[in-house]
C-alpha cells in the first residue's frame, strides 16, 4: 500500500496536471478503494481474534 500511495498516486496525478491532462481515474479509485480493502481486512481479523 505504501508503494501504491507513495509513487503511483502521485505520479498519476502529476501527469495529469502536468502533461497529457486526461483525468487519473485510475488513481482515484485506487486511492478511495484502497483504505476501504484496509478497513474491512482489519475488521474481518478482529472479528476472528474476538471469537
């Protein structure tokens, strides 16, 4: 996760103001889908533990 928020958001989104100018939805929905994938995994092992 930390590569995908650390390079590749970025990255897509300086392309996207500085070059071709065509809309990072890809680094959008990485950057809300990822914290979402996050949360529910950790639920899910908390959920196991507690039982």
């Amino acid at each position: 996760m930390i590569v995908i928020y650390g390079i590749f958001v970025p990255v897509t989104v300086f392309e996207w103001l500085a070059l071709d100018g065509s809309f990072p939805l890809t680094a959008v929905v990485i950057g809300f889908a990822l914290p979402v994938m996050r949360r529910n995994h950790l639920h899910t092992i908390r959920e196991k533990e507690s039982n």
